[in-house]
C-alpha cells in the first residue's frame, strides 16, 4: 500500500500538504493510532456524508465501503455497498446515502475510496470509525456485498483508469449512483472481476 507523501497518518487525516477532498462527515481518523471520533449509524438509517477541500481533479468515481473490527489492520478486508460515478463534488459537498438493513452489528471502519478524474492515476481515500447498532443482519450479507475496486496502485498497479472519464465499475453492487455520462472500465490486468480485496491501512492514500 502506498500512502501519500503529504500524509504522514497511517489510518485517516493528518498533515495536508494540499488541498485534496477529503471526508469531513462521518469524523474520519485522525492519527496514526486510528484514533476518531465514532460516528453510529442505525441500519437502514439515512446518513450525510460532506467532503472537504478543493482539489477536485475533475470529479471521478468513489465507492462507500466497510470493514469491521475497532481499527483497521493488516488483514482487513473491505466490501462496499454503494458506488457512485461520478461522486457529488465538485458540484455539492454533501451525498445522503443509506446504510444498508442486513448487515452486521457492531464496531467497523467506513471508507471512502476514490479514483480521480483529471491528474495523475491516483487512488485517494479516507476512513472513519462507525457504530452500527441494532439486532439481525449477518456475516453473510457482509460477504454478498463485491470487494472493494483498486487501481493505480500495487497490489493492482498494472490495473489502470483512463484519465478524462469516469471509471466504470465491473462489480458496482446493487446500489449504484451515476448522474455521469462518459464511463470507460478500467484497463491492464484488473483481475477476473476487477474488483480485488484491498487489504491493509486505512488512510489517505495514492498510487
């Protein structure tokens, strides 16, 4: 995994060096230590999510994502249940979305990945931590949900996004967000479904 230069956090925000977007709502990380502020989230609950910053890089695509546990480490897995092309900046700064029913209770990081439009091929992301309460739900449904998508960095650096459109995802889930109109998959070697288990860290990060 390969973090920005200009972060010097392993699991959320740290020193900024620029002007990325970055997740403000829910609280992300905020030390090495993965230590933030948790936000809870009730299943089926309608949450907001606002993004700071001005380097847009044009939009592009993102992806809502969970792994569970009281911090990510090493052998965490993400899936993600909502995709959206492009995101809601640069033309708002908040997205409303639904935390899905069935999934497990308990203790998990949110992450929010995200492949840029214009600049260099890059991956950004932010995490974090959320309470989810409530009864039902289950490991199943969590282990339904595709893997979270990388590109443009190891351990999928030969899997690439086209600079200028938005990245189509091969394995978006059910619940897909796309106001955009110029998709284009991604190219290389991305796998048999383009969409890889990351596993590691979480932080602000790029290729």
């Amino acid at each position: 995994m390969i973090f920005a230069n200009s972060f010097i956090a392993a699991c959320g925000l740290a020193t900024i060096g620029h002007a990325h977007m970055l997740l403000r709502n829910s609280a992300p990380y905020t030390s090495a230590r993965c230590s933030g502020t948790l936000t809870e989230m009730a299943k089926g609950s309608k949450q907001k999510m606002g993004f700071t910053g001005s380097a847009v890089h044009g939009g592009g695509s993102c992806q809502v994502s969970l792994t569970y546990g009281n911090r990510p480490t090493a052998k965490s897995a993400f899936t993600h249940w909502l995709a959206m092309t492009p995101p809601p900046w640069p033309w708002v700064h908040t997205y409303n979305l639904t935390i899905p029913r069935d999934v497990p209770a308990g203790n998990a990081t949110l992450a929010w990945p995200w492949v840029n439009k214009v600049g260099n091929r890059e991956l950004y992301m932010n995490c974090a931590p959320v309470g989810i309460p409530g009864d039902g739900g289950s490991k199943a449904a969590l282990d339904a949900l595709p893997d979270m998508f990388i590109a443009n960095m190891a351990p999928r650096a030969d899997c690439k996004t086209t600079e200028g459109v938005d990245v189509q995802y091969p394995n978006p889930g059910k619940s897909v967000d796309t106001p955009g109109s110029k998709f284009n998959p991604p190219v290389g070697n991305c796998g048999a479904d383009a969409a890889p288990a990351i596993r590691g860290r979480c932080a602000t990060f790029r290729g």
